[in-house]
C-alpha cells in the first residue's frame, strides 16, 4: 500500500494574532474570531484537488483564485470555514439570522437570564425614515428631537428590565418572564459559515444602503477579520463584487443604442423597455431606471434623457 501523504492544517498568523480578540461594535457589542479553518491556499487546493507539491507559484495561486471569483465557481471557496462569537441587537441579529446559510447556535433565555444590556442610539443617531424608499432611512432628527427619542428609550428599557427582574424573582418561568424584552436587548451566539456564503453575506451587509447596525457589525467581519484570513480572496472580492457593477441586457441595449445611434436613439430603446413614457408625457419616477442612471453616472455617461 502506498505511504499517507502527511498533510499539515493550514494556518494564518495574522489570523491566529486576533484569535479571541473582541472586536467592539455599536455601544456595547462585539465580534471574535473563535477558529477557523483553511486559507487562501486551501481555495487553490479545492480547485485543483491537491496538496503539497500539487500547488504552483503564488502568482499564480493569485490568479486562479481571481479566475474563481470572477467566474462565480463557489465551491472551493466553500471549504474554508470561520466561527464567530457575536453579542448583538437582537433587532439586528433578526436580519443576521436571515442568511440560512450559516451553522448557529444562540444564547437561550429560556435557559438563561437575558443580557443585562440593550443597544441604545445616541442623540443624533436618530433616523428619517426615507420617503422613496420603505425600508430605507434619509437623514437624522435635529438635536432636540434626538434629545428627546435618547431619554425616552433609556426610560423604556429601564421600566423593561425592571419589570423583566421583578418577574424572575417572583418565581416566573423564565421563557415567560421574557416576552417583553425589547429587541434592542443584546443577544450572543456562535455563527458558523464557509466562506462563500460569507462573502455573499458581506456583499449585501457592507453595501452602503444596508442599515446602519448590520453594516457596522459587517464592516468589521470584512476590514479587520476576512481580510487578515484570506488577503487574495478578499482582494478578489473587492475587485468583483463590491467595487464592481454588473449591467443588465436592458442597459447593455442602452448603451449600445447610445454608442451607435446617439442620445435620441438611447431614449428610443429606454422607452421601448417601458422605462420612459410616449413623448411629451411627464417622466415620473422609476426605480428601475433610477438604478440605471446610477450606473451611468458611475461610468461617467451623460444621462440620455436629461
């Protein structure tokens, strides 16, 4: 029978220098890397199933991993895995825990008495809600009404856990005496994931129209975490996901109708897209052609239409 290839675990020192660390969020959470396992190199032996003597030069590691990203091959990306210890809004940890893609294992106040602590905003963090988008915010409350939403809520929290304690020193069960938490109370869990479904978390969590908590929590999982663990990878990923743009067959048309044929012909095929009305009609808003305009805007194209 042939020898066992000896293998070794791929390590990252500048990953294992933070190991444990508590990396603060917000007023009173944290991040923490628990373990991982893999590294770039370990997204280079996935793709080309070997090891050791297998892999070739680091230029060239660097282009296949760029080669993989680019052309949206996940699967190797899917044997490296990190596992975080979060204390979180559990407001904020209701949109964390949408990403299914993940192993999760969360404090239990069932079991446990709830997180003496809750997230509060500070007096000019108080935002607008957005009037063209429903689940967005624009702008901030001025100082007094900030004022005013910062006393309230630390009144609200306080009256809460006043009467979240009363209830468990009377005896109440406590998977009752909960029920009236509210969702700024912090929560901690352990968040296993790979690292593609990582990257698709952080893409979406780090764009700048993500709420503002969320963003925060993942501004430090790719900043100070991702990219100390996998620097290739996350160059990759800036380069084709996050600073990139992709363009649909409607602005392709676009474009190419623009390049071609002039402003009057874009408009043309605008409007044969249903983006703009018959001529002489009012242009009213669109979100679909808002986007379009932003990725014109980005390349530096003259709005046809205006």
């Amino acid at each position: 029978m042939e020898q066992a290839e000896h293998l070794t675990r791929p390590v990252v020192p500048e990953l294992d220098t933070i190991l444990g660390t508590p990396f603060k969020v917000l007023d009173d959470g944290f991040i923490r890397v628990v373990d991982y396992m893999g590294s770039d190199e370990s997204i280079v032996q996935a793709a080309r199933v070997s090891y050791g003597k297998g892999t070739k030069k680091v230029s060239e590691d660097r282009g296949l991993i760029r080669y993989l990203l680019r052309h949206q091959h996940t699967t190797p990306f899917e044997m490296c895995e990190i596992k975080f210890h979060v204390r979180v809004p559990m407001d904020c940890w209701r949109q964390w825990i949408r990403h299914r893609t993940a192993n999760v294992n969360e404090y239990s106040t069932r079991y446990s008495l709830a997180i003496d602590a809750s997230q509060r905003a500070g007096e000019g963090q108080w935002r607008i809600q957005s009037k063209d988008n429903k689940q967005g915010s624009d702008g901030f409350f001025d100082a007094a009404a900030g004022k005013h939403f910062s006393e309230q809520e630390l009144q609200l929290q306080n009256m809460a856990r006043s009467v979240y304690e009363e209830r468990v020193n009377a005896g109440m069960a406590r998977e009752q005496a909960r029920k009236d938490l509210p969702l700024s109370t912090y929560t901690e869990a352990y968040w296993k994931v790979d690292l593609h479904n990582l990257l698709h978390f952080l893409w979406l969590r780090m764009d700048p129209h993500a709420q503002y908590e969320i963003r925060a929590y993942a501004n430090v999982i790719g900043n100070e975490i991702v990219k100390r663990w996998v620097p290739t990878a996350w160059e990759a990923f800036q380069d084709y996901k996050v600073k990139a743009s992709s363009l649909s067959h409607i602005e392709i048309e676009i474009i190419r109708a623009l390049n071609t044929g002039g402003k009057e012909a874009a408009v043309e095929t605008a409007r044969s897209f249903g983006l703009l009305p018959p001529a002489g009609q009012e242009i009213k808003s669109n979100r679909e052609r808002g986007d379009i305009e932003a990725k014109l805007t980005t390349l530096g194209i003259a709005i046809p239409w205006k």
